[in-house]
DNA sequence: GATGAATGAGCCTTCATTCAT
DNA sequence: CATGAATGAAGGCTCATTCAT
C-alpha cells in the first residue's frame, strides 16, 4: 500500500495528496483548540490555506473530518511509538519507559491531551472507542498487565487486583498530564515550573508505583 | 397577601425561587452535556420550562451563565463537602477520607465531570482559575500537604518531593474519575462492571499510595 | 378644565401626573436621540425612572408615545413662543422677531432639531401634519404672508412670487439651524466657532433677506 | 463556455457584476427609507433577491453596508456632477448653475435626501465627515468662496461675511429641498403643485440672493 | 399606580454545506 | 482539483408588549 502511493505519488497527483494532508493537520489543530462543536470549518479552510470547498471535496462532513483528523494523529502517534516498552528489560525499567512513552505521547502529538479531554467529557464517545481499537493488544496497558501477572507469580509484586494496579498506573501517567492546569493551580506554579515539574514527574511515579505495588522484604 | 405568600411559600417551596434556579440547573446540565460551544440557549429555556427571553432577563450572555452555573454547583458541592477530611485521623483514615470526598463529589454532582474535563481542555481556562480560588486554602490539598510535612517530620514518610506526592494522590483520585471511559475500554468493562470497580477503587487507591509513600520498616 | 386640575390635584394624584410627564420628557429625549426606530422602551422607562410596564399604563404603545411626545414639546414650545412677533413693527424689526423665534424655539427645545430633521425624511409624515395643525393659521408664515403682501402693496417690496419669498425666508432660518453641522465641517469650525456662528445668523440672514427683496430705490 | 460569458456580458450586463451592486442598490433604498435603525437586513436581501446570509458574504455588517452604501452613492453623485459650475461664467450663471447641480443632485439621487436628514440628526455622524471628505475642495462651496471673495475685491459684491454668505447660499438651496415636505403643508400644496415649486425654486433663489448680495448701485 | 417577571416575534449574524464554473 | 458565490437553517440576543400581584 505505503508503495503503491510511493510510485504513483510522483507523476501527476503529487500536489493531490498535501491538500489532503494539510486539511487533516489543519482540523486536527483547530478542533485540538476549539473542540469539535467550537471549530469552525473556516477557520480549517484558512489554516490549511484551501477554500472552504476543498474541504468538503474531501471529506463527506465536518464530523468525519474530526473522525479522520484524530484517527490520523493516533495513527501517526502509534507509528511513532513504535515498541518502545520491552518486556525484557528489568520491571522499574519498563515502567519507566512506559511512562516516556505516555509523556512522549502527549508532548510529540499536542493535540491529543485537549481531544483525549473533551472525548472524555462525551457520553458516547465513539473516537474513544476507536481509538482503543486502534491500540488493541498491541498497547502498553496489555503489556504491562502480562508483566504484572508474572510478577505477582513469582512473588515480586503483592497480590493485588490487576485491574485496579493498571488502573492506578495509567492515571498516574495519563491523569497527571490531563490535570496539570489543575495541579499548576494548586501548586501556584508558573509556565517553566510546570515545565520543569511535568519532566520530573516520570520518575516520581515510577518511584511511587513501584514502592505502592512491591511486595515487602 | 403578603401573610398568604409566606404561608404559603414553606409548604410548595417548588416554586418559591424558581426560574432563576431553574435556569441555572437546566444551563448546568446542558453544558455538561455538549459544553460551552455545543451547548443551545433554546435548549437551555427549554429545560427550564422557560422562554428564552427570560435567560436574557436573569443573565446578561450565555458565557455569563456559563460561569454562574458552574460557579454554582461548586458552591454547593463545597458545601456539602465541609470537613469530611480531619487531620486528626490515622493517615490512612484521612487518605481514606480525601478519596471519599473526591469520588462524593463527582457522584453528587455529575455534571462536574464533563465540566472539568472540558476546562482542562481549554488553553487558559478562567473556570479553573475561579474554581481554584473558591476551593482555596481550605480544600483537601493544603490539608493533605501539611500533613505530608508532618509525617515526613516523624519520619513515616519517606523523604519525598511533596508535591509530586500530592500530584500523585489527585491523579490517583480525580485521574481516575476523570479517565473512567478509557479504562473502561481497555478493561472492557460494562456499565455495572465499571460501576463496581469505581467503587473498590477507593481502598485500592489508599492501599497503593500508602505503600508507595510509607518509608521502609 | 386648569381650575379641575389645579383644585383636585393636591389630595391624591399629586403623584400621578408627575410619573407621566416624567415618561414624556424621557421619552422625548430618547426619541431626539435615536429617532423613534432607534429609540427604546427600556431606556425612556430607565431615564424617567418607572418601570417599563408603567410606560404602558400611560400610553397604548412606543409610537403613541412617540406621538405624544412631539406633540407636548410643541405644545411647549408654541406657548412659550406666543406672540413674539409683531406686525406693528417696521419690517425689519418684524423680520428680526421671527428670525429670533425660530432660533429660540430650537434652542429652547434641542430636542425638536433631530426629530423633525427625521421627520422630514419619513414619506408621509405624521408627526409633520399634526405640527402644522398645531401652529395653524397662527404662525409666523402666516404673518409673515400678510405682511409681504402689504410690503408688496405699498411698493417697499418687488414684486415677487410670495410663496418662495416665504420659502426662502424659512430656509434660510429653518435652514441653516438644521444644517448646521453640515456648514461646520464645510467651514471647518470647532464647537465654540459653530456656536458663535450661529449667534451672528440672525443679523446675517435678515439682512441679506431684507436686501434681497427690497425693491431697489 | 467562457466564450459564451465573453460575449453575452456586453449585450446583458444586467447580470455581470450583480449580487455586490444588487446589495448596495437595495441598501440604499432600504436605508433612504427606513433610515439605519430601521432598516431591515432581511429587507434588503429581499429586494435585492439574495440570500440573506449574502449579505453578510460581502459586507461585514449591517453598519458597514450603510456606509459603504452611502458612499456609494455619493461616488456616483459627484461623478455625474463633474464640473457643472464653472468660474469662467457671469457670477448669476454661475450661481444657477450651483443650484442646478444641488437640485440635480437630490433629483438623480433621491436616497440622499433622507439619508442626510437622518445623519444631520446624529449627534455625531461620522457619515457626515466622510460625505465632507468625499466632496473637499473641489465642491461647490470652494469655488462659491473664491468667486466671492473675487467679486467683493472689484467690489460688485457687499462687504460681507463670506461664511455666511455661503451659508445662506446653502441654506438656500439644500435647506429648500430639505425642508419641502414642510413648506408644501404651510402652503397647501399638493403633489404636482409641489413639483412644480420646487422647479421654479432654482431661479427664486438665485434671483434673492443675487439681489441679496449685490452692492447697490 | 407601580413593579418584577414573562413572552413571542423578530433581528443581526454565523455556520455547515453545496453549486456552478 | 480548486474556487467564489450561494443557501437554509439555526444561533444568540433584543425588543415591544403584557401579566400577575
């Protein structure tokens, strides 16, 4: 597929697909600001620099270009991430390179936290939806219940409900990049001491995960 | 007449001061619904059994009671709130105590959620500033710090960053809150499965951190 | 009907007759303001302070309002008018009494420029049939009509079409008041220029008009 | 196709440049008659048979479109104005020709009329100032000062105020079309006695303010 | 008389979407 | 593919007017 496009791409419609592209990276920015009912399709027209008709030459509906516009980050985003959570490394170091791959996530694709946010806010969230499909198995959270569960058997971790232990490890990471406003509020931090706080955060976790989940000497 | 009104009023209170309140509750429970942008005046007056006009007669712009609703609800639910959280507990009763009220208070007011999630979407959001400063010294964080401080002091507490270790204690409880459907997914959970586990999450939140944090025998 | 008045107002409705005029010298301020498409209930009930609804219980609606208004600034201004001028003057003293009279009756009710520079541009005005209703057969142009003829007769005058004698005679008076802000800008006055100019008017126009019509010698 | 639009737009151009002008054409007759509060966007669209939101296409309110509108027109005025008065002729040629051009001017452009009434009823019409600045040194007031000012210098003129001989000029002129609707009632005068008036105004005027003027022999 | 609240109709403006070229 | 123009359906807000007290 991926040379298909390669080889056709170059002859005739090489000015075909950056449109495309550019609508989607251009949705994908205002919705990341604006939400899906606050974005305007003009303002899409304008950042992308087509006119508002291209847009609906390409996609069936200002919905649909949200669908595909968030689609195509986590498509670019999982691409990216690629397998950079090992099983074989030592438990505190996949952990670790866990939560990077969560902070790398949101920092590479800054997008995906106000989108992830709203999403969550939705009833019925069908990107929700699909984007857990689009991770399926293949996401860290069924790694790291894979690990967990050998880890519990041979006596590393306490006896704990899994569920709860994913749980508790994917709000720590995800919860404490979608709360930082909240928590910079609190904390009566600025831009660069937020900054500065969000990248000592990774190790902060893993050292409190760890210590809450280790079984005792 | 005036004897009649308050005679009157105590029995049928129903409709003692109600458009303005009704407004304000139908306002909160459209924006949580389809938030600020998605949210319609007429559907508002609708819910409120009232005429449109009458919005614009009690508040001067949407935005207006935008905020007023949801400043609103948070003046109730802090209300209801009080002193659930006392230092003069165990810690792990007071750590029991804080979760309880964080999960008390996006059950008893549901509209909370979306609203927040919303919020944190938004790049410089003056709901959560105004939140913030209604909540104040008082709320569950400043008391959860001092008494990090203390039991750091008497040594039961490891030597910690304490507001990475408060950080970790909200995204513990609001992160989980807030990431429900996501988890949900992943853990493919239906609604009652996902309606107990929110409830046992509790005591796994308490458990974890308390590990996590409590210094080594 | 003035003895009624005067004997049954002191007992009770000494309030009442206030409230009304107070709505209609609000009313005509507004209206002189923002002409009656542009004027609002709300604001007149504002600057006269009633209620709006109190509006209604003394007049059936914004334009009976309106109409009433005008009517009662030229009742006013008519009263006050009386009989400045005089036929038993010379002619130029008579001339002088007229010019007078037009500019105290837009000094003395600023309000009446603005409304009848509107009225003027309405198709079939109302207002300006029932204004001349008002002066009648008792006005200036009236006086003045008698007195050309009379000038004519005696030779002081030439023989002109007495018609646009008259038109003149109220153009150049009428005239220059409402357009003076036209004049302004052409002659690139300030405020106190415009002022001072418009003082000097009146000697200007009679004599140029006196000029202008005087059979030669 | 394009050949076809080629050839067909000189013979109808009754579509060529339409909806732009369409707009303008309407606003301006809706303006003239209901004046800028009182007209209606809805109005407008109708008459010029677009949609409303069209309107909103091309202009970015309804204040915009009045002013663009006006000045619109007042383009096309002078435009067709030109040079109508000439220095080159006898001083009562000249005047004639001044007045022709006025009456000319509210003949060929009958919006101008209440619209101008309007903007002298507003406290501070900015439509006015840029009317001013549209007409500037090349209107007939200019030329009308120098010429006085020559012919008060070979003495055939009074030694008079020459602001206020302009004014009266003006008022003259402009006041008499202006104050029309008024004269007709004082006069009695219906519709076609009106008309013809108001033709034989030109040469009443000038003829007064000849005589008006004049040094006497 | 007087008031606060209420209402229906309407107003300006915007938005997603489509059409002709 | 691309564009300028067009459109119908709201959407937020305002206004004159009325009602209950």
């Amino acid at each position: 597929m991926s040379d298909d496009q390669n080889t056709n791409k170059a002859p005739a419609p090489a000015e075909a697909e950056p449109t495309r592209k550019r609508i989607l990276a251009a949705a994908l920015d205002e919705f990341a600001e604006h939400g899906l009912a606050g974005g305007r399709v003009d303002r899409i027209a304008e950042r992308a620099s087509v006119n508002k008709a291209m847009i609906y030459y390409h996609f069936t509906s200002k919905e649909t270009l949200y669908k595909e516009a968030v689609a195509d980050v986590y498509r670019q985003a999982l691409e990216g991430l690629g397998d950079k959570v090992s099983a074989d490394q030592p438990f505190e170091v996949m952990l670790g390179q866990a939560a990077d791959t969560y902070f790398d996530l949101f920092v590479g694709h800054p997008q995906i936290r106000p989108i992830l946010l709203r999403e969550l806010a939705e009833p019925n969230s069908e990107i929700l939806t699909m984007v857990q499909s689009m991770i399926g198995e293949y996401g860290i959270p069924a790694k790291l219940i894979a690990r967990f569960q050998q880890k519990v058997a041979d006596g590393t971790l306490r006896k704990l409900d899994l569920r709860h232990t994913l749980a508790s490890f994917l709000a720590l990471n995800i919860g404490s990049i979608m709360m930082l406003p909240m928590i910079r509020r609190i904390l009566h931090m600025d831009d660069s001491q937020a900054k500065a706080f969000l990248a000592e955060r990774r190790d902060a976790i893993v050292d409190l995960f760890l210590n809450g989940v280790r079984a005792k000497a």
